[in-house]
C-alpha cells in the first residue's frame, strides 16, 4: 500500500513531532526534578538515619556509663550497710559492758588504782585479801584519797577526775 502524504499533512506531522518532543524534554525535566528530590530526601534521610546512630550509640555508652555508677553506687551502699552493722553491734557490745559495768567500783590503794570490781562488797573482798577489815570503811569524803590506805570509789567518778586520783 502507498499513500501519498500531502506537504500539508507532512509539515502537521513534523509540528506533532516536535511537539512530542518538547512534551518529552519537558516530561524529562519534571522526572530529573523529581529525580534530583527524591535524592535530595535520600541524601537526608540518609544523614537522619546516620545522626539517630550516633544519638543511639552516645545514649547506649551513657547508659552503660550510669549501670556502672549505679553498681559502684549499690557496692558503696551494701559496704555502708556492712560497716553500719558492725558499729552497731560493736554500740550494742559497748552498751552491754557499760550496763555490765554501770555499779562498778575502783578500789584505791593511797589514792592510786589498785583494781576494778563490779560493785563495792567485792572490792572490799578483794582489801581483805590483804588483811584490811571488811568493817569500817567510811565515806569517800574523808579527806584526800592518797591519805587512806584503802578506799572505794566509783569508776565514773575515778574515771573522770584528774589523774585517776577520785576524792
């Protein structure tokens, strides 16, 4: 089949030709702007992502930082509970002796110590182990203690006074 194309029909063809084109180059410059967009968000997205993986990583090392402290913390704490514990059982030991030790009597010997009892009757038992009598001791009062032989004073009040020496 031949057809014979006219040049009025030839030059409408060459129009629709370049118009195809000029809509083709102008369909390639929306696709290239699209395009260059796309990458653009790609690109951002891509530092987005990046910057959230460093965040991330600098929040996992701080956390890891913070367990840490808080184990130290925990240690410090069970080490203060232990040493609490001991001193108070070391307060609950002392309390006992000074309950123990609440009567007790120093037995004097010219004003100087010569030893300790839980209570007056067992220092006096003590004096007459070396042939003092258990009768007639008077009260503490009777002058200065480096006069009497042998006197019996409480340990808070000789514990307190200058050099031992209790009146």
């Amino acid at each position: 089949m031949i057809r014979v194309i006219t040049r009025t029909r030839l030059v409408a063809l060459q129009q629709d030709a370049v118009q195809a084109r000029e809509r083709a180059k102008g369909v390639q410059a929306s696709a290239d702007v699209a395009y260059a967009g796309h990458l653009r968000t790609v690109y951002s997205l891509t530092a987005e992502a990046e910057a959230a993986d460093r965040k991330a990583t600098e929040a996992e090392a701080r956390a890891q930082e913070l367990r840490q402290a808080l184990e130290q913390a925990n240690a410090d704490l069970d080490a203060a509970r232990a040493s609490a514990a001991e001193r108070a059982a070391r307060i609950d030991a002392l309390a006992e002796e000074l309950s123990v030790m609440h009567g007790a009597v120093v037995l004097l010997h010219y004003g100087q110590f010569h030893s300790l009892h839980p209570g007056p009757q067992a220092a006096k038992r003590h004096a007459a182990s070396f042939g003092v009598s258990l009768e007639g001791w008077g009260p503490a009062g009777d002058g200065p203690a480096a006069e009497a032989a042998w006197r019996i004073s409480p340990l808070s009040n000789w514990a307190v006074a200058d050099g031992g020496d209790a009146g």
